[in-house]
C-alpha cells in the first residue's frame, strides 16, 4: 500500500467520524426542538407544573429557614 493511499483511507476514516458525531448532534438538537414544539401544544403545562412545584419547595425551604432563625434567636 502506498503513503497516499494510506493518508486517504485515513482521510476517509477521520470525515466519517466527523459525520457520525455531527449527525448525533443534530439528532438531540431535533428532539429537543420537537419536545419544545410538544410542550407548547399542550399550552406549556408541564413547565408551568415544574414552576409550581418549585415555588412550593422554595416556600418550604423559606418557612424552615425561618424557623430555624427564630429557634436560634430566642
């Protein structure tokens, strides 16, 4: 086998992989856009129940919190 043949088959090898990868990332990028395009559908409710949900752990955490520096201050 002679030096340019093994530098193609190199060559050829290397923009595979670049290939492979760039369509991996193209594949998430497409899911991603379709799980958005899903969740405005439906008016965003599983966001607005995530938002929810995290308002009620902060008020938790909040009222703790809260308690805990009052118990410390007396």
């Amino acid at each position: 086998m002679k030096m340019g043949d093994a530098l193609l088959i190199l060559a050829c090898a290397l923009l595979a992989v670049v290939t492979v990868k760039s369509c991996q990332k193209h594949d998430d990028k497409a899911k991603a856009l379709n799980e958005c395009v899903e969740e405005v559908s439906n008016k965003c409710s599983q966001s607005i129940q995530y938002a929810i949900a995290l308002e009620n752990e902060n008020a938790r955490l909040n009222k703790a919190l809260k308690e805990c520096r009052d118990s410390k201050g007396r």
